[in-house]
C-alpha cells in the first residue's frame, strides 16, 4: 500500500499521475486559473509548488487585482514621499497591490488616508477631523483635542459643551467606478487607559437624546444622502451611516464631495462626544471592528 500512495506523488511531495503532477503545469495556464481568485487566495496557492509561486507573482494576473485609477493612487504616494518618484515604474503589479493595501497619507500633513481592502481591492479612505472644519475648535471652552490609541490618526476632537454643534468637510478625490459608503466615526464619553486597563468617562454626556444630528453628504454632480440618528451607545465606537454615491463607469473625473453633522437646535446644549474621522468604504463592505448604525 504504502508503495502504491509513493508512486503518486511527485519529487516534491505534490500529487501526481503517472510522470507528471501540478509542478509541471505551464506557468500560464496556472495564471489564467488565478485570475478567478481573490488577492489572499492568490497568496495562498502559491505556496503549492515552483508553477504556482511563479504565476502568482505575474504581473497579468496581478494587473486585474488593481484598481483602474492604480497610478493615480501611486502618484498621490509619491508625491509625498521624498526623492524622485517614479517608484511604480520599477516596481511588480503584486508589490503595488501590496502598497496600496498599506494606509496611505495623501494630504502632507497625515490628516487623510487611503488604503485598498485586502479581499477584493476596493479603495477604502480616512479623514480626520483635524482635517474638518469644526464650530468654536479654536475655544477650549468648547473642545480639545485628546490623544488615544483608538484613532488611526492617535487623537481625536473632544466637545466638552456646545450650543452650534457643526462639523463639516470636503472630499476632492478621483475614485474608480462603484458605489461608496460613507460614515462619521464617533464615541460617547471620553476614553483613557488606567493601569492598562481601557476605561472611558461618561462626564459632560448630554443633549443628545433630545434632538437626533443631522448627517448630510452632496455631490457636485448633484447626489445628496441625509440621515438622523440619536447618539447612543456611551463608551462604544460607533460608525453613523451618512449615506451612499456612486461614480459612474464612463467618470474619468475627480469625485467633489462636501459632508456634515450638525445639531444646530439652540434650545439646549450637549456635550460628552469625540469626534474622530470620516470614513469612506466601498457599499457593502463590513468593517471588522466598531459597530455600524445605519437607517
């Protein structure tokens, strides 16, 4: 028996038939079978033998796995980083993927970022709210900025106590064609660490039953998304889901997009919120982490 399962395999330990196995398929015909993967599978499989790992690394079969605004995305990179630029021309179509897969600033000033979900490579986008304009920032009457490890960004907008509640921003962006999701990530409370314990402090928490905040995003295209939510869930991290845009196949220009949260009803005040970012993710994709609230 045990000479009847040896004559079955191959040199390397692979499954073979007769003289040949896996190892000895045509690196293209490996590749064209790659195609149908999705960018971990790829990395996966190429684990199996010499054929496989050669074709995973083909820049044919990694060419479908980028986006089709890929070199502009790596100009935004480059033109951030210091020396020549250029480093696309040099680089594989796998090790761009695996660039772009990382956060990237974009902005000069580490206030915006983009990265492309792993999976299916979609563009995925951070803004921080250092990058928003926020009513009555500059009082510290009214806000400060904390620094937490929770933010990809390592601080956040604090509001202490506010009548005009108004945080708005703009997005100036060429995105490749799909339908995008945005959201405000925001907590309730202000969160510490205490003997390395995560804690948080429901201090200043109020006004935000009364009244829901007002979600709103516009294209210069004409697209409009509102949303009303009542600010719950103290001591969590929660995504409010603002709304949707698509950018149509035939685009070849940048996205122009304005959003904002307001509670602007004066009879009363609120306070106790941390502000974090605005966060932008292909529709239907799930992040891993905080918890979604969507109408």
């Amino acid at each position: 028996m045990g000479a009847g399962v040896s004559s079955i395999m191959g040199p390397d330990g692979e499954v073979s038939y007769g003289d040949s196995g896996l190892g000895d398929m045509p690196e293209s015909c490996v590749a064209a079978v790659l195609l149908y993967l999705d960018a971990p599978e790829i990395c996966s499989v190429a684990r199996l033998n010499r054929a496989f790992r050669g074709a995973a690394s083909a820049d044919l079969v990694w060419e479908t796995k980028l986006p089709t605004n890929y070199e502009y995305l790596m100009g935004l990179i480059e033109s951030g980083e210091e020396g020549d630029g250029g480093k696309s021309g040099w680089l594989s179509k796998k090790e761009i993927y695996a660039m772009l897969c990382r956060p990237n600033p974009f902005d000069g000033g580490g206030r915006k970022e983009f990265w492309l979900e792993k999976s299916k490579g979609g563009l995925c986008m951070a803004i921080s709210s250092r990058a928003m304009v926020i009513t009555g920032i500059d009082d510290r009457r009214y806000w400060n900025s904390i620094p937490t490890e929770e933010s990809r960004f390592h601080s956040v907008a604090y509001l202490q106590q506010i009548w005009w509640f108004e945080v708005v921003g703009e997005i100036d962006f060429l995105f490749q064609a799909g339908s995008y999701s945005l959201y405000f990530r925001l907590h309730l409370g202000k969160p510490s660490k205490r003997l390395g314990r995560r804690i948080w402090s429901a201090e200043n928490i109020h006004g935000w039953d009364i009244k829901p905040v007002r979600f709103h995003l516009s294209t210069l295209d004409g697209q409009q998304a509102t949303s009303l939510y009542h600010l719950e869930e103290p001591g969590n991290w929660i995504l409010y889901h603002i709304g949707d845009f698509t950018v149509p196949s035939e685009s070849m220009e940048p996205v122009k997009l304005k959003f904002s949260m307001t509670q602007i009803d004066c009879t009363h005040t609120k306070g106790g919120l941390c502000v974090d970012s605005l966060l932008v993710y292909p529709k239907g994709h799930r992040p891993d982490k905080d918890m979604v609230v969507s109408l």
